[in-house]
C-alpha cells in the first residue's frame, strides 16, 4: 500500500487528531490558522482550539488576489498563477505558525484548507441557468501537502454542489455538532465579510437546523474605506460613528430581493459591492453623502439585514440566543446596531461557547477535514437543505 494511503487509513483510525484548519475570508485580511485537537467525531466531537493566529496578507499579496476577486471578467495568467501562489504562500504561513509555536510539523495529522474563493457561482445568484450551480476557491492544496509534509483536504465546497447544494454555507455541519443545545434556540452568526448564520433549534421544537448567508458583514465597509481612504477597515467604526445614517439610502439597500430571499440562501461580494452601493445611490438621488454618513449608513445596512434575518426566524420562539463571531464582533458600532433591532433577544460572543470568536470558522474546516477521515455522513442527515455528505479532497506529500 502507497505509505501515504496507510499513514492517512492510521489516522482516521485515531481517537483523537492534530488537524490544522485554514480560512482565508471573503475580508482578504489574512490566513486564519488553528491548531485544533479533535478527539471523537459527530456528536462525540471534542474540540480543543490549541493555537490560533491570523498571519496578515502584505499589501502586495492583497492586491495580487483583488485583480481576480468576485470579478467577472480577468486574466487567467493570473488566476492560474494565483492557485499556485496561494499554496505556496498558505504552506509557507502554516510552517511560520508552527514555528513560533514551537511544534514539529511531523506531530500534526491533517491540514483543513479552505483556500481563498475567488468566485462563488450559484445559479441563484448568478440567474445564469445554461451553467450549474458553482463556486471557485483556489490555493493548489498539493503546494500545501508538498511543502509542510502533512496530508491536506481541501476544496471542500465542490462536493456540496456535487450533491445538491450550493456550496455554501457549510457552517452548519460543525455548528450543529458541536452546539446543540437541549433549551436554546441558537442563532450562530458569524459576521465576516458575508453575514451568515446557522438556526439550531432547541431539542424542544421540531424545526430543523440550517445554515443560511444573509447579506454584507464588513464588505461593503471595506471596499468604501479602501476606495475613500485607502484603509482595510474601518477600524472600530472610527469614521461611520461620526457620520449620521441616511434613512433613505438605508431603505433602498434594504430594497434588494435577494434579502428577502427564503432561507438557505448564500450570496457575496459578486451582489454586495460598491457597484451595488452606486446604483442605489443614483436611483434614489443619494449621492451627495458624505463617507462618515455613508459608512454609517453602510454599517446600519449590515446590521438591519442581519436583524431582519434573525427575527424572521426567531418569530413565535422562545429563548433565542445569538452568539456572534467573525471580524464584524470588533466593530462596536455593527454591535450596537445590532443590539438595538433585536432587543428581545440576548446577544453574545461566540467565546461564550468556549471558542475564541476569530478562530471559529478555520476551527470549523478542522472539523469537516476530521468527519471527512473518521466520521460518518449520517451524522449530519437532520441539517435542512444540505447534502449529508464528507467534504473535501486528498492532497498527499509524496
Ligand atoms: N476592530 C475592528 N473594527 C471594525 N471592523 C473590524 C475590526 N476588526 C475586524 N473588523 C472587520 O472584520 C473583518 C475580518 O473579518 P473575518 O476575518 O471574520 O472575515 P473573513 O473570514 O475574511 O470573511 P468571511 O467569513 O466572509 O469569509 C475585517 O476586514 C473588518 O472589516
Ligand atoms: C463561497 C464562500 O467562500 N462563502 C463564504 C463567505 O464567508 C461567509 C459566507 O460567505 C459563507 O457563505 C462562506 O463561508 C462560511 C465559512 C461557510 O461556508 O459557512
């Protein structure tokens, strides 16, 4: 038997594995890298988050993957050479993290890389019905497995299509096997540069947990700091709370069909983008803002979305909860936003449930890389709408 083949059969053999997951977002921030210990699987799963660091990209890299980013039209020399970049660059972040952490990269069993998405496709977003659902996220795992020496699944959002779905959100795999709860009806939301939640219905009711996309988190925040101040974020909302929100701007944004789209749904920044922010902005005469109370206005959008979304779901329910990560959690503004349109229901960090809040969604791919090895697909049969399948491909060192 080829060793590799044997080395990964011992390992879904295991009672408990080093499974590094890596999330690279929509935010283009950086690498998100947790060293995970996952003992069991399904819903035996411990997990206990080790390490985390997210490695910043350098301005270069940035600007190397936005020629590409959510645009229809590029040039494929760089698409091509961007999937081998990426490995090369996502195996080189992983070996610097393992170096400060002082850990051989010969201790760890399996790499989770979800790979940076440089298109995502479904033909609910796309309307294109002559090409099936789709969605691209490149980074050449092999560059992974090669360089660090450790087996790499990747490419997990191919099966889900494959098998009915749309390739996202797949949140709701690890979300429902790790937070189940007996009284709570949770909402897990994660506010990145996409807003998405997972429902996990209190074992009281007979809903059914699903996973849905809402709309923009950061996105659209981003791309206007970046174009108005040539800054990644708006740190702290230091310029949106200057600004006033413009009810009118806000109620057109909230105008787009797809927010009131029935759930699952999944979307990105090919909808939410400034290109949008324009338009509306010239079809309702609201073009003369300015940036403090158009990023006001943008963050209140984020916030409005994420609440109507919730409280479509959470309508006739009791003791619903929502425990909140992703990089949208440190905006104290969204935060505040947020609070205020759902009053009656208790807000939270995701640290509430023992995980840091930052790491959860590169802990998230740690786990499907874990079921995909040792678990078992009818674990995951009771999640709404999506295939109860094991995600992700092989990627061997040698
Ligand atoms: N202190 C802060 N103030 C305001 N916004 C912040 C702060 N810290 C992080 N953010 C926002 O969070 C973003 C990063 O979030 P995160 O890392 O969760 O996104 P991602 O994983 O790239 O996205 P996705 O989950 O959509 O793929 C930043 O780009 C920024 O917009
Ligand atoms: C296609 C894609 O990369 N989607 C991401 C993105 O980031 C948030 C939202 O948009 C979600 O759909 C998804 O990630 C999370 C981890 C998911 O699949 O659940």
């Amino acid at each position: 038997m080829n060793r590799q083949i044997e080395k990964l059969y011992h390992i879904g053999k295991k009672s408990s594995r080093q499974v590094i997951g890596l999330m690279s977002g929509t935010s283009l921030d950086g690498l998100d890298i947790a060293l995970c210990k996952l003992t069991n699987t399904g819903f035996d799963t411990q997990v206990q988050v080790q390490e985390f660091i997210t490695l910043p990209y350098t301005e270069e890299f940035r600007a190397f993957i936005r020629q590409i980013f959510a645009q229809r039209t590029i040039d494929q020399q760089t698409l091509t050479g961007l999937n081998a970049l990426i490995g090369i660059t996502h195996a080189q972040l992983v070996l610097d993290a393992l170096e400060a952490w002082k850990i051989a990269p010969e201790s760890i069993d399996l790499i989770a890389s979800h790979g940076q998405t440089v298109y995502h496709a479904p033909q609910s977003l796309t309307k294109d019905y002559k090409l099936p659902n789709a969605t691209l996220q490149i980074g050449d795992a092999d560059h992974i497995a090669v360089k660090t020496g450790i087996i790499t699944l990747a490419d997990f959002r191919q099966k889900h299509i494959a098998a009915g779905g749309e390739g996202a959100p797949l949140a709701a795999y690890g979300d429902y096997l790790l937070f189940s709860d007996k009284q709570e009806n949770r909402f897990l939301l994660n506010i990145g540069g996409i807003s998405n939640y997972t429902f996990i219905p209190s074992q009281e009711t007979d809903l059914k947990a699903f996973a849905t996309d809402i709309g923009p988190g950061n996105t659209m925040m981003n791309q206007y700091m970046k174009q108005h101040f040539n800054l990644e974020m708006d740190r702290d909302a230091q310029y949106a709370s200057q600004g006033k929100v413009s009810e009118l701007l806000l109620n057109a944004l909230l105008e787009e069909p797809f927010l009131a789209d029935k759930f699952p749904k999944t979307t990105g920044p090919e909808l939410f983008n400034l290109a949008y922010l324009t338009s509306v902005q010239k079809r309702f005469g609201c073009s003369d803002l300015s940036p403090e109370d158009t990023l006001a206005t943008l963050c209140k959008f984020a916030a409005q979305a994420i609440c109507q979304a919730i409280e479509k779901q959470a309508e006739g329910l009791a003791n619903c909860h929502v425990y909140i990560s992703g990089g949208g959690l440190h905006n104290p503004l969204l935060l505040a936003f947020i609070k205020a349109g759902i009053p009656h229901i208790s807000v939270h960090s995701f640290a509430k449930l023992g995980i840091d809040p930052d790491a959860k969604e590169a802990v998230l791919f740690a786990l499907l890389a874990n079921e995909s090895v040792a678990g078992n697909p009818a674990n995951v049969a009771a999640i709404a709408d999506s295939p109860a399948i094991c995600m992700g491909k092989v990627s061997l060192p040698s």
